[in-house]
C-alpha cells in the first residue's frame, strides 16, 4: 500500500500552497525549496509544466499516486459529463478523503490510517481500503469499538459541518453522502482543466 512519506513542507514550498492544511514552517518560506528558490529571475514555465504541475498538486492533496491517479483519470473520461469536474468528484468520493472531510481525521493521512486500522465503518460493514469509492445514499461510521478514541473524539469537538454534500449524526458518529459535490462546493485551489489537457495529449 503505496503512500507518500517524505517532507511535507518541500512538497508545500513546491506548489506555494500549504495542501496539506496548515504548517508554520511553510509561513517562514512561501517559495519553492532548493538554492533558487527564493530567486526573481526563475525561468517562466511552459504549457507543459504547468499541466504536469497541477496534476502533481492534485496527487499529493489527495494522497494518490501516479498508477491510481490515472487510472482515476481514465474513469472520469469514460462517464458522461465534464471530465475534470468527475475526476475530482471520484477524488473526493475515496473512503480516506470522506472520513477527513467529515471530520473524524484532522488530516487525510489520519484518515487513510484510521480507514487501513479498521476503525471506519461503510454501509454497516468494516471497510481498510482508503479508495473505497464512497457513494450518494453511503453512511460512513466510526466503528463501535473505536468510538472511544481519543484521537478521533479530539478531532471531532472541532469539527465544522462545512460541507453540505453530507449529512452527520453526531450521537452515532456516522455521516451520509446526499449527493456529489458540485465544482464550486469543493475548496481545493486546483485546475482541473490543466490534468485534462496534459492526460488528453
């Protein structure tokens, strides 16, 4: 089970984005890493880098890597619709990024490893995969085991019921899909037309 591990704060410099939520070490150097990172004569990127630039965005935001992201990519392309609004809804449709969204986890990493530790529930049944594709009608739960969990009760008593394509109990500790979210209900600061045109090539 692939993952990426390394530096989080590069990966962040890279982007001049704090994907991974906030980070102070990112605040003290908004520029990328390296010796010219920080330079004003940094050479203007091509149409190409910048279409390899957001789909490498879109990947460490959501945690996913090359093989799977294009394999998501090609699902997108195959159903009817705009296919870079479906790739980011089958993006925000994996187990791990519903149980951050709802507020279980404080991070995706956290819920992709509360979601592979068997503390997550779909459907009434214990699901570990973190690309479990999460349907509209779908409840996701903490296991009754783990409601206990002082990691998860911390991150739940601040949660923000922010987004509205879910439904949640607090009580049973289990929220509902409703529906997929829209383009502009989903807050990542991606281009998803950029993935589209480097993958279409």
């Amino acid at each position: 089970m692939a993952r990426y591990i390394g530096p989080k704060t590069k990966i962040a410099r890279k982007f001049r984005e704090p994907i991974y939520g906030p980070d102070r070490y990112f605040e003290k150097k908004k520029y990328p890493p390296g010796q010219h990172g920080n330079s004003k004569r940094r050479k203007k990127q091509s149409e190409y880098g910048m279409q390899l630039m957001e789909k490498q965005k879109a990947k460490y935001t959501y945690g996913i890597l090359e093989k799977q992201f294009r394999k998501m990519y090609r699902r997108a392309s195959s159903r009817k619709g705009i296919t870079g609004e479906i790739l980011l809804q089958l993006a925000e449709s994996r187990l791990d990024n519903v149980v951050y969204r709802l507020g279980i986890a404080p991070t995706r990493a956290g819920a992709r490893q509360l979601v592979t530790h068997k503390h997550i529930v779909v459907n009434e049944k214990v699901t570990n995969i973190p690309s479990f594709e999460v349907k509209e009608g779908d409840i996701v739960s903490v296991r009754e085991r783990s409601k206990s969990m002082e990691a998860i009760n911390d991150s739940l008593s601040t949660r923000k019921n922010q987004f509205p394509w879910f439904e949640w109990d607090d009580d049973k500790m289990q929220g509902k899909m409703i529906q997929l979210p829209t383009r502009e209900q989903i807050p990542e600061n991606i281009n998803e037309q950029l993935i589209v045109e480097l993958y279409s090539k």
